[in-house]
C-alpha cells in the first residue's frame, strides 16, 4: 500500500492541475504581485519536508483530508502561474476575491499534503515495528479503542458543560400555569434522558474499550438470553406510560377546557398574513365578530363581516396586552397561508390555519415588569413569533406581548381604536340601509 | 440487452460471461443488481455531496447573517447579491438540502444501493426477480435528481416551502417565488422518485419472498434482509400516499381546484378557492413522511446490526428480538403520523391518540439498542472503519431517539414544535445515524462492490472528524430550541432573546466546515480505491453471509456453479468448539460437529441422535487430552 506509486502521482497532479487552472482562472489578473506571492510560498513548500511541516502547523486551524503525497501537491502548486497568464477578471467582482478565496484553497491543499506526510510516517512505523518484531496490526485498533474513551471523557463532560452554559442560557421560567407543569415534565423527561444517555454510552463506549480485540481471544458465544430482553423490552415500557399518561392530562388539561371557562376568559382573535399579525380584541360584548374573507378590501384589511353586529365594538390591538392572572382565550387563524402563533415565554404554541380558527387559552402569571425584575433586564420583552415557514420574511414576523395589571390592562384597551372606523362605517351603511337604532345608540356609545 | 435474468442457467456464468455487453448495456443500462447497486451509490454520494454543499451555505449566512461574502455573488449572481444569501434563496437552500437528503441520498442512494447488492447476494439469489424494472428504478431516480438539480436553473428559483411543502405556501406562487416553476419541478421530480421506489420496492419484495437459496427460510436471513425487506413494504405501502398528495397538489396549483386551499387573501389579492383544507395535506405528507424516517433508518439498522456481529465476533444479541422490533416499528410507523401535527389545528384529541403511539414505537426502538450493547459486551471487537461508522450510529440513534420522547409528547411538543430542537433532534437520529449506517455500509461492502479495500487509516480519520463534527453541529441546536428559536429562520437578528446564539451559531458552522471538508477523505478514499486499492480477498472481514463466498470478481448470476445451500444462520460466530471464530452459512453442521448446539438443530430428533452419538464418541477423548 504505497503512497508514492507513478499512476496515483500522475493522477494526483493532473488533478490538482485542473484544480489550479480552474480557480486561477481570473483571480491573479490584476494580482500578479500576490500571485507571485503565493508561488514564493509554495516553492518553498516544495523544496524541504520540513518547510512543509512548518507552514502547516500554521495550517492546523482548519482541518481536512487527503493522501497527496508531497511531491506531487507541491508540483500541483507549480503549476499555478502557468494559469496566471490566462483570462481577464470578471467585472464588477474585487479580484481581491478571488485572491482570498484562492488562500482558503491553498490552505486545504496545504492540510491535505500534512494528512498524506501524517500517513507516511505511520507506515514507516508500521514497518519499522514489523521489522522489529513487533505487532504492527493490533495498534492501530488499540488506538481506536482509546480514542472511544477519550470521545466518551470528553463527550461526557461536552454534555455538562453545554447542560450547565447553553442550558442556563435556555430555560427560561415558564410565565403561565400550564406553563410551570410543562416544565416540571419536562425536567423530568430529561432526567430520565440524560440517565440513559449517559449510562447507554458509557455501556457503548467503555464495551468498545474494553472488549477491543486482542490476540489469542475468542469472544463469548451469546446469541440471547430471554430475560434479559424481557427486562429491557418491560423497563422502558414502563418509563414510557409513566412519561405518557403525565403527558396525556397535561395535554388534556391544556386542550380540553370546559365550555363554561372558555366562555369567562378574555377573546382575543390573532390573524396572521405574510408577514405581520393583526391583533383583535372582543370589545365590550366579549364576542369576536365574524369574519368573510370575500369582504376584504383595502379598508377592510381582515374581512370582518359587519353585519355581525358583534363586531362592531372589536378592537384592533397595537400590540399583545393581557391581564396578569386572568383566563385568556386566542383564537387564531391567518389571511394567506399557514404561519404559528408561538410564545416562547408562555409555552403556547398554535398554527394559524387559513379558513379555520383555531384556539389556546391559558392565564398567563408573571406580568413583564415582574419578569424584567426577575432577569434583572429592564428591556426585557415577551414576545409573539411565527414559527411556521411562510416566506421571505419569516424570520421576523413578530407581534410585542405585554402582561400588564388588570388596571393597566383596562386603560390600554380604552386607548385602542375600533375596526369599524368612520370610513368603513360609511362604505357599510351604503349596503345596510334599514339600521336597528338600537344598534346606532349602540355605536354611538361606543365611540 | 442483455439477456441475463435469474432463470438464466448457471453453467453460462462463466468468468467472461460479458461477451455480448456493449459498453451501453454494461455501465450505463445496465440489468445487473450489482452495477445497478453502484450506479445509485454514485449517485447517492453526488447528491450527498451536493446537499451537504448546500448546508454550508446556509450555515455561512446563519453565522455570520451581517457580513458579506463576495465569492457567493460570483457562484450565485443575484441570490446572493453583493455577497449575501437573500432570505428566498435562503429558504431554497434549506428545502432542497432536506429534500436531498432525505429522499435522494437517505431513501434511494441507501437503500437503492444495499438493497440491490444485499438481497440477491445474501439470499443467494442469481439476481432481483425483475432486472428490467431494477434498471427503470434508477433510471427514474436518476431523472429525478437531474429534475431536482434543474431547480436551481429556472428564473423564480428552486422550491422554497421546506422539505415538506406545506400548501398553502407551497401551491399559491404569489405566497414566495419558489412556488413558481421551483415547485413545479419539485413535484414532477418527486412523482419520478415514487415511481422509482415503487419499482424498486416491488422487486426487493419479490425478490426476498420467491428467490431465496435452499435452506435460506426466513429466519435464517441476515438482519441486513429483513431490514431491507420491511422497508421496501413500508416504502410500498406509503408512497403510493405521497403521490396522491402529490398529484392533488398539482392539481390545485394547475388545474384550480380546491383540495387544499379555501379562505386565501394571499397579497391582497382574494383567490377563488373554497372549502379545501391546508390539514389534509399534512395528513397525506405524514402519512408517508413518518414511515419515511423509518425507510431511512431501518436499512441502516441492519446494515449496522451486521457489521457490529461481525466486528464484535459475536452473534448478534437477541436476533429474534431484533426481527420482532423491526416488525413492530414497521406496523406501527404507520399509526403515529399524527405527532407531526400536534398544534397544526388537528382535533386535541387525536394528538392525545398519537402521542400514545409515538412512545409505543420508542419500545422497540430501545430493544434494539440495548441489543447492540449485548452484542459488544463480551466481544473480540476490531475496528475496522465500518465498526467504527456501526457504533457511531448506534450513539446518534439513542441521542437522538431520547429527544423523540419530547416530542413525542404533545404537551412538550407545543413550545418544541418547529424549533432547531426538532433540527436537532431528527439530525441526530434520521441523518447522522442513517449516515452512519450509509457509510458502515459503504466501507464494509466495499471490497464486494469494487474488488478493493478502502484505505483504512483514512477510514480512522473520516470517522472520527464526522462524529465529533455531527455532535457539535447538532447538539448545541437542542438548546436554541429550548430557548423557542424557531427552524427555517433566515437571521437571528431580529430578536433581542436570539442574539446570545449568534456566537453558537458561528460555531456550528465552523464545526459544520470542518466535517465537511472531513469528508473530502472519504470522498478521495472512495474513488481513489476504486482503482487502485489493495486488491480485496473473498472473505476480508471473516463474514459468515454468503455474499462472501462469491468471487472477488464481478460475474453474472453471482456463483459460478450451482447456487450455495444454506445450512444455519448468519451468525456463528466465535461458536466454542470451533476452530475458527466464524462458520459461514454455507457449511454444514455434519462439518462443524465439535461446536454444534442442541438449539442447532430445531427439533429434528435424527440430526439430534447422531450429534449424541458423535459427542459420546469424542468427548472423553477430548477431555483427556485437555488433562
Ligand atoms: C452536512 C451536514 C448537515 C448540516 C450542517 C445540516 C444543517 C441543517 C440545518 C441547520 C437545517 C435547518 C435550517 C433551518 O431550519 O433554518 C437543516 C435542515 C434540514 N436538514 Fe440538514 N444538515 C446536514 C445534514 C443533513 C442530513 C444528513 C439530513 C438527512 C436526514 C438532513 C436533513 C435535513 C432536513 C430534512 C431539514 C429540514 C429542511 C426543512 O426545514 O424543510 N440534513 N439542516
Ligand atoms: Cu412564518
Ligand atoms: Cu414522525
């Protein structure tokens, strides 16, 4: 198995040849100096073994593979200010591009030719100990078994370490009911996890190490061994209807809310489009009007029907503002096409379907003034994303979430102004001539 | 054409049996499962290589969403203006990379190139029960990457509605440009891939059903085969789902029906449609999308269940167990699709349904890995690259198959759903443990598929930079998710909570470079000692299956003499009593009599007696001697 073999060289330059030219083609038209530059370089690559190790300790940054051997990269090399002559720069791109990018190349190339020597002195190692008389095949899969330890060392601490930094930079306190019970299951799910992932891999890793072939020795004959299985099918069994059954009422709990405290919460209505959310408070009826998206026009952005008289005191809000402690019901659905409602804060997450409604309710528990005092950040926000791929500009589609006091609450949604304005109000009357008056007082009140 | 088929009689196979091969019908049309088998593990590694390439560039603008990068202008001219992916082609990126890799690389390039090798050399088989429909299966693959690929040549750009092409944005080209002629592309080039599965699928069934050896009953068949074989009729019983999801589809972007669509006012502009619904689609996605995952994984389960038996030296722990768990996850990957659609708006109570199933399924999931740790313990393991690739994707599977219990669970899944958990989660345990597979695979059968060894130093080296690369890609993306930073995101700066992962993110993608350039030593390994590798012996790995007892060198029909008989299953090895630490399947146990068990023989009381007989004739002896 020689590295240095007359096909592999030619094949190995004619290679990097095309590599070279190719690359070259018209990034050193304006740079000849630097092109010169690089050649310097790499000759000296060329040159000595140990100008080679040199440079590539530099190297070593990056990483990469390849068995070149070393005469045959550094002729590669070579052959790159023949390409120099060729070709005009492409207009409107900074030759200086090519440049860099033809370094970053360059680098490989370089990484590559340390790989092919790392290669070379193995097997004259190899050889070296076989002449010597010594095993020249178990070594290489001791080593392997080795690094299994030394992946299981550090893998096991890499899992603490991101457990103890990117987790606390992860959990945040949840800010509603439903919210502190979906935590705790799901601490305990990773208890349970992090268990078996530690454990399995220690099995995995430490039987690698352990078990590694070694001469005169013949493995165990053990094709099954029924309890075994049976413990291990049962065991998880177990773990898993705990896990679900804590998971199946949680999730009842949040989806299967009773009538009568569906009807008690807030109504707020979120419509999504590409790429904003239009907020819909009930008003004073607590009903959300009904919509038609045929009714849409450029006044009437959403469609809302308003021969629904309950929509007539619906409420457009600037942002997400909700009471503290109070039952709120969202019903959300989109104009265009699919896009999430989800509030990381909250743990509520619901996609906005297009000709369907659909609803979360929750009560959120920790206003935004607590919450910025708890994370000592006085610009500290909830918010509303969209997690739902919906085009160009899905990542950032966002609407501000404010938990506020009941009074707060109360002011703010007086201040919000009314969908059916004074325009939309004359475009309806033109279709909707015979007016309960009733309904006008109504309307009056209201403004 | 040639005029090979599994009835052709063996005595024509000699050692030049290709005399009437054109070049055409050699290489390029060619019947042959075994070329057949190369030609989709090419094409498997060009499109991995290609997705791959895609990942990094949009990792480039996830790590660094604020500076610019001028040579992608010069690759990609105006979607990446003045050097910056923009948001739309962005969205490309991602859903042809998830589109690629999971359907191209992971679906056909896997089980296209292990089940057209495996099955009629570890059956004993002269070839697939129908060559001619093997040969139309790639060749519709091939169309349809070639379709695929095209994407990135049409004006509005390749299809940008993610892997899954949720409709409305998918159908409505007014919603995101990819949904222009990039989705049109898309959904023609995946009707291609369906039919070419399903031709596929057809005849690995078959082929496992009616074409095994003498002696090779079901249960005598390596894991390899079965798990090839309940993927190919999951891969059956699905796909034909996705067409029909995939026909309506075009439908209504083409035809103006309904199907999917009702209540859009998409730009301002109020369309026609009406009573149609974006949920059934998601239904018909996942109804094929689960079982996918499970296409994906299950060949690399058995092509990892054999190579750990036969590195370890031992039989494969528990194989009944494993069979059964592979049956069960077959059955049951068809009932717990709902998992994907938690807060999609589906009825609360079937998600409560669902997610009962979905940890039902991790049950088998969790026998099988605990299975693989029996097989190591207590074993004689060598390392050879394909041992080390089969224990590395046994780690992805557990790490990733934990995460599943999250998700799994509808209630966790609200504030998980579509976030970089998911990423992280269905990288860890669809990707990297069926690349892992993939690539065990790849180095095991090596020496069968191309008569060569690949270099295995370089094998060391691919491995160990991949799995340390796969683990700090994606394990810190679990945390993001956890913080709600949703998947599918073109820049993290547009919120204050997600500048803390900029930095996060800059390390991925240099981890995710360095893998990447990693797997320039594969890519050179795989070529390179395709000619000129050590040349390979019969049997390198002392496999006992009985693709090891062909000849190193390629001829039709596979045996030259008559086809081998099978005698006992794949997985004797290290059997006390036995001279050698392997018993291939073809010897029998009238050769093997100082090692044979009394379960060998299942029951027949005559082969039973004359075991008695024979160990009441030699034993003693053999103890004395050992005195
Ligand atoms: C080369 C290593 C890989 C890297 C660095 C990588 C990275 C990523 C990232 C960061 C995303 C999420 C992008 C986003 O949501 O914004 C993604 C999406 C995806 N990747 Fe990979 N990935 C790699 C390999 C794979 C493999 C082997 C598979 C095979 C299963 C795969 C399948 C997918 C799928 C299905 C998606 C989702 C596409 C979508 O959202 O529509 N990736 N990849
Ligand atoms: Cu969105
Ligand atoms: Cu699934």
């Amino acid at each position: 198995m020689s590295f240095i073999d007359n096909i592999k060289f030619k094949t190995v330059f004619i290679l990097a040849f095309m590599v070279s030219i190719g690359l070259s083609g018209s990034m050193f038209a304006q740079e000849a100096d630097s092109a010169a530059q690089a050649v310097d370089t790499t000759a000296t690559v060329g040159d000595t073994d140990t100008a080679v190790t040199a440079d590539m300790d530099t190297a070593a940054a990056a990483t990469g593979t390849d068995t070149t051997d070393t005469a045959a990269s550094a002729g590669s090399v070579g052959a790159t200010p023949t390409a120099t002559s060729d070709a005009a720069g492409k207009p409107g791109i900074n030759p200086q591009v090519y440049t860099n990018f033809f370094y970053y190349v360059l680098l490989f190339f370089l990484l590559c030719i340390l790989v092919a020597v790392i290669g070379k002195i193995l097997q004259v190692y190899e050889l070296t100990r076989k002449m010597n008389g010594k095993d020249s095949t178990h070594y290489l899969n001791n080593i392997q078994a080795g690094l299994f330890i030394v992946a299981l060392v550090t893998g096991l601490y890499g899992v603490y370490w991101s457990y103890v930094h990117h987790g606390a930079q992860s959990m945040r306190e949840a800010a509603t009911q439903h919210g502190v019970n979906l935590d705790i299951m799901f601490m305990v799910t990773t208890v349970i996890c992090t268990i078996v992932l530690v454990l399995t891999h220690i099995a995995l890793f430490g039987f690698a190490f352990r078990y590694r072939a070694r001469e005169n020795r013949k493995a165990y004959f053990y094709p099954h061994n029924n309890t075994i299985e049976k413990v291990w099918t049962i065991v998880p069994a177990i773990v898993l209807t705990i896990l679900v059954l804590f998971g199946f009422f949680n999730w009842r709990a949040i989806t299967n809310i009773p009538e009568e405290e569906q009807k008690n919460a807030i109504q707020i209505e979120v419509i999504g489009e590409q790429f904003m959310w239009t907020v819909r408070y009930a008003g004073r009826d607590g009903a959300i009007g009904e919509r038609n998206y045929k009714l849409t026009t450029p006044l009437n952005g959403l469609g809302i029907d308003f021969n629904d008289k309950k929509s007539w005191d619906d409420q457009m809000g600037s942002e997400i503002v909700i009471p503290v402690n109070k039952p709120v019901r969202f019903q959300i659905t989109s104009k265009d096409i699919l896009h999430s409602f989800y509030i990381p804060d909250f743990r509520v997450q619901i996609n906005a379907v297009p000709g369907m409604k659909t609803y979360f309710q929750f009560t959120p528990t920790i206003t935004t003034e607590e919450m910025r005092d708890k994370l000592d950040d006085y610009s500290y926000n909830y918010v509303m994303l969209c997690a739902k791929i919906c085009g160009a500009n899905h990542f950032n589609m966002q609407k501000l979430v404010r938990v506020v006091t009941e009074e707060e609450y109360k002011e703010w949604l007086n201040e919000q102004p009314y969908f059916f304005t004074e325009d939309l109000r004359k475009e309806f009357q033109v279709t909707q001539v015979n007016e309960d008056t009733a309904d006008a007082k109504l309307l009056a009140a209201t403004n | 054409m040639s005029s090979i088929t599994s009835a052709h009689p063996a005595d024509h196979h000699g050692e030049h049996g290709h005399h009437h091969e054109s070049f055409l019908s050699k290489y390029v049309f060619s019947q042959d499962h075994k070329m057949i088998a190369k030609q989709f593990l090419i094409t498997g590694i060009v499109m991995a290589v290609f997705a791959m390439f895609l990942s990094i560039l949009f990792r480039l603008q996830l790590a660094w969403p604020d500076k610019e990068f001028p040579i992608l202008e010069v690759f990609l001219g105006k979607w990446a203006e003045g050097g910056r992916i923009s948001p739309d082609f962005f969205l490309a990126l991602v859903t042809i990379h998830g589109t690629i890799m999971v359907f191209f690389v992971l679906t056909a390039g896997l089980s296209g190139t292990f089940a057209n090798l495996l099955i009629p050399y570890q059956l004993g088989a002269r070839d697939m029960a129908s060559p001619f429909m093997n040969m139309l299966s790639y060749w519709f693959f091939f169309t349809a990457c070639i379709v695929m690929i095209s994407s990135f040549f049409v004006e509005s750009g390749p299809a940008s509605a993610g892997w899954t092409v949720y409709p409305p944005l998918s159908a409505v080209p007014t919603a995101i440009s990819g949904s222009a002629m990039g989705m049109t592309l898309w959904l023609i080039s995946m009707t291609l891939f369906i039919a070419s599965q399903v031709l596929g699928g057809i005849n690995y069934i078959s082929t496992v059903l009616n074409m095994r050896a003498k002696g090779m009953d079901l249960w005598k068949m390596p894991l390899t085969i079965w798990a090839l074989f309940l993927t190919a009729i999951v891969g059956l019983l699905s796909f034909p789902v996705l067409v029909s999801a995939v026909v309506l589809l075009i439908f209504d972007r083409s035809f103006g029906t309904s199907f999917y669509l009702s209540d859009l006012v998409v730009q301002g502009q109020i369309l026609p449609n009406e009573g149609g619904s974006p949920i059934l689609f998601q239904h018909l996605f996942w109804f094929l999308g689960h079982p996918e995952v499970y296409i994906v994984l299950m060949p690399a389960l058995g092509l990892t269940s054999e190579v750990i038996s036969t590195n370890s030296r031992k039989p494969i722990f528990g194989y009944h167990a494993m069979v059964y768990s592979l049956i069960g996850i077959t059955i049951l990957s068809f009932i717990v699709w709902g998992h994907h659609m938690f807060v999609t708006g589906m009825n609360p109570f079937l998600g409560g349904v669902f997610m009962i199933t979905t940890l039902i399924i991790a049950v088998p999931s969790a026998v099988k890995s605990f299975n693989y740790l029996a097989t190591l313990w207590r074993g004689n393991i060598r390392f050879t690259p394909a041992m080390l690739f089969a224990i590395g994707m046994v780690s992805f599977f557990i790490s990733g198959g934990l995460t599943g219990l999250y998700l799994g669970n509808s209630a966790l899944d609200i504030a998980l759903h579509d976030t970089y958990f998911v990423v992280a989660h269905f990288h860890l345990v669809m990707g990297s443990a069926s690349i892992f597979g993939m690539l065990c695979g790849v180095y095991h059968w090596f020496p069968k598929l191309f008569g060569r060894m690949m270099n295995e130093k370089l094998g060391y080296l691919h491995f160990w930079l991949t799995f340390a690369g796969a683990y700090l890609v994606f394990f810190p993306m679990h945390f993001m998710g956890i913080d709600g930073v949703p998947r599918r995101y073109y820049a993290f700066t547009e919120f204050p909570f997600m500048e803390k992962w900029i930095s996060v993110n800059v390390f991925i993608t240099w981890a995710a470079i360095i893998a990447a350039l990693g797997q320039v030593a594969f890519l050179w390994n795989f070529f390179s000692s395709i000619r000129f590798g050590k040349r390979a012996t019969q049997n390198p790995w002392g496999s006992n299956t009985l693709e090891w007892t062909t000849g190193v060198k390629h001829i039709h029909g596979n045996w030259p003499g008559e086809l081998p008989t099978v005698y006992r299953w794949p997985y004797d090895y290290s059997k006390p009593g036995h001279h050698e630490d392997f018993i291939p399947q073809t010897v029998p146990f009238s050769e093997t009599m100082s090692s044979n068990l009394p379960h060998d023989f299942e029951g027949n009381v005559e082969a039973e007696r004359i075991q008695r007989e024979w160990e009441l004739a030699n034993r003693p002896q053999a103890e004395k001697e050992a005195e």
